[in-house]
C-alpha cells in the first residue's frame, strides 16, 4: 500500500463520503485521513477490520500460552484429558 496515495484531508472525506465508501469496498486499501496536515484517522473496509481484529485475537492467545509455558502454568494433555474423563466418570455415577 502506497500511503502517498492513500492519505486525504478531512474535507475530502466530507466532500466524497460515498465515494470512499465505494473504493474501500472495491480496492480493500487503507485511507489514512489528516486533520490539520496530521494524521488521525484510518478507515478500512469492514472485511478487512474484521480479518485484522481475527488476526490480532489469534497473536494475543499466542502471546499468552507463551507466557503460560515460561511461566510453567501447563500440563501435558494426556494428563488433561485424563482428568477430565475422570471427572465425567464421576458425574455420570
């Protein structure tokens, strides 16, 4: 992604709302929006929102079983499993 071509002022937004609309539904680029010659915004197709938030609740769960492991907070499956068919077997009667 070029930002060069991908950052507008806000009266652009204001001026072109449907338009942007349409090109970010179309061309699945970021539109980085500045307010006074700074950035201060970022808008992004709903698709793409939704794939980045996906992405970024996958890395949070990674980040937090490897702190998990070094922290030595894990047990081996087989021991996970087993308890809890114990723990079925003992509901059950």
């Amino acid at each position: 992604m070029k930002l060069s071509k991908s950052v507008r002022p806000i009266s652009y937004l204001k001026a072109h709302a449907s338009e942007i609309l349409n090109h970010l539904d179309e061309d699945k680029e970021t539109l980085i929006i500045t307010q006074n010659g700074e950035a201060k915004a970022a808008l992004l197709d709903i698709h793409e929102y939704e794939e980045m938030m996906e992405s970024m609740a996958m890395l949070k769960l990674v980040s937090q079983s490897r702190k998990s492991i070094e922290e030595k907070k894990v047990r081996p499956f087989r021991e996970v499993f087993k308890n809890v068919r114990e723990e079925l077997e003992n509901q059950v009667l």
